[in-house]
C-alpha cells in the first residue's frame, strides 16, 4: 500500500496576508514534496448565522469555492504544487485543528495578522490560539514579503526541560534549508550559578550543531528588567542578526529562567515581521541537562 502524501495546511481568507503565507506554505511544500490544503472557515456567528438564509449561504459559499479553486490552480500552474480546497464553519482556531488532524498534516502555515475590521479576526486573533493548541508544528507569517529561501534560523534557548528537543527540531530544519543556526539566550539575572549553567548548555548546543555539520554562532544578551521583555529582545536580535525563521516552543516548563511561553510567544508572533516556527514538545523525561548525542 503506498504512503499517503505529506500535507500543509494553510488557511486562507483572501486577505493580502494569508496569501503570503500561502506562498510561504508553496515553498514548504516543494521542499519536504507535500500537497497543499487550502482552508475557508466560515464564522459561524450565532445571530448572523440564524438569519442568513439558504440562499445567501449557498451563493456565500459558491463565491468561496471559485475563490479557493483559483488558488488551487494558481499553486499548481505557478509552483507545480498540488493543492485541495476545503471549506468548514465554525470557530476559526477550532476548525483549523480539527481540520489538520483529520487530514493529517505535517505543519500549518498560516497569517498573522488579517486584513481590515471585521476579517482581521479571522487569523490575527486567532494565530496564537491555533499555536498553543495545535499538535502539528506552525509557522506563523506577519511579515509583507514572501521568503523565497532561508539562510539563517534564530534559535531562543531557555533553561527548560525541551531544549534537546528544539535543538533537533533546529538542527533538522536547518538541514532543509541548507540554513545557519543563530542561537540566542537571554538572561534577566546575574546569578553565578544561573549565568554559568546557560553558558555551559550553550556551549555543549554549539558543539552539537557544529558535529551536525551546520555552522552555528551562540550569544547570551543580558537583559534589564523594565528595559525590554523577553520577545521584544529576541525580535530585535533576530532583525539585527537578518534572520529568516525564528524557532520557538510552546508548552515548555519552567525551570530556572522565563519560559519562552504565553505572553513572551505570543510577543514574537505578533511582533516578528521574520517567520516564526512553533514547535509543541513531546512529553519526556527531564532533560534540563543537554546530553550531546
């Protein structure tokens, strides 16, 4: 029996952004040779729904399908990608899980931000939800401009209990991109033991990369507490080191720094005009210290 084919998810609502990711996605695809899924999802608003007739649905929804099947056809004449439509309703985050785990993707590719109003709900508020909860890697795009390539990948590091899991993932991507890795780790303390047990991991993370065949540089910024949050930081290191991708995880757990979650994640979605990669850790034993392979 052969293999199904690999997919991305990618949803779109026809807004400038999400068509960039869809480009974003397109490239993915042609990389790992993955098919794409396109996804409307049609808010379903109590009130409006209610009074919507048949009618208006039904023409709604044939506008959306002649929408997604110009997309479609766009994919496969202009990058020789095949891609499917799909159209669900219901809550956007929701759907948009639901719909990659029963179509099995391999990673979400979505915007960042929506259009204008009422649409930009559709992605920008829904982003980081799709990302705390979605169990599929994501890379979420706020920036205007398509990357065609990736050259070098931001890798945040904290002392969390996933850092050998996002080293791989680091390692593994950069591998398909033919990409440098940049690691970074900002600390907001100057506690003997804390500084020398992050200068320690980050070194044995620098020889890893490097007998992965991957070149890698590795920097500890001391932050100041009041002067600039954990995202804003690695944001404005990624620009300053012309990043192409930022690698995060979502769900780590505490140990002795700030976990790179909720708010300081949510920062870098938001703000990172570069592309951001979520990553959702497996479960594991505790792996604070990283063990070269």
């Amino acid at each position: 029996m052969s293999e199904s084919p690999k997919k991305i998810l990618v949803p779109v609502d026809f807004e400038e952004q999400s068509l960039i990711a869809m480009e974003q996605g397109a490239h993915v695809a042609k990389l790992i040779g993955a098919e794409i899924v396109l996804l409307y999802v049609i808010e379903a608003s109590g009130i409006i729904s209610r009074f919507m007739s048949k009618q208006v649905d039904d023409d709604m929804r044939k506008e959306i399908e002649a929408k997604l099947d110009e997309l479609v056809d766009q994919l496969k004449s202009k990058h020789g990608i095949t891609a499917t439509k799909m159209i669900a309703r219901g809550s956007v985050y929701d759907k948009i899980n639901e719909v990659s785990d029963m179509v099995n993707a391999r990673m979400i590719v979505m915007g960042a931000s929506g259009g204008t109003g009422l649409r930009r709900r559709f992605i920008g508020s829904n982003a980081f939800r799709v990302v705390r909860e979605a169990s599929i890697p994501v890379i979420t795009i706020k920036g205007k401009h398509h990357r065609d390539g990736c050259k070098n990948i931001v890798l945040p590091l904290d002392l969390t209990k996933e850092t050998r899991e996002k080293v791989t993932k680091a390692i593994e991507y950069a591998k398909l991109y033919g990409a440098d890795i940049r690691v970074v780790s900002v600390l907001f303390t100057t506690d003997e033991f804390i500084v020398n047990r992050l200068t320690r991991q980050l070194s044995q993370v620098k020889s890893v990369i490097e007998k992965a065949g991957l070149n890698v540089t590795a920097e500890i910024i001391k932050g100041i507490r009041g002067e600039g949050s954990l995202g804003e930081i690695v944001v404005d290191y990624a620009n300053k080191v012309e990043g192409d991708l930022l690698l995060i995880m979502t769900q780590q757990e505490v140990d002795f720094t700030p976990a790179f979650v909720g708010s300081a994640a949510q920062e870098v979605i938001n703000k990172s005009d570069i592309p951001v990669l979520s990553i959702v850790p497996t479960p594991k034993k505790d792996l604070t210290e990283f063990t070269p392979y």
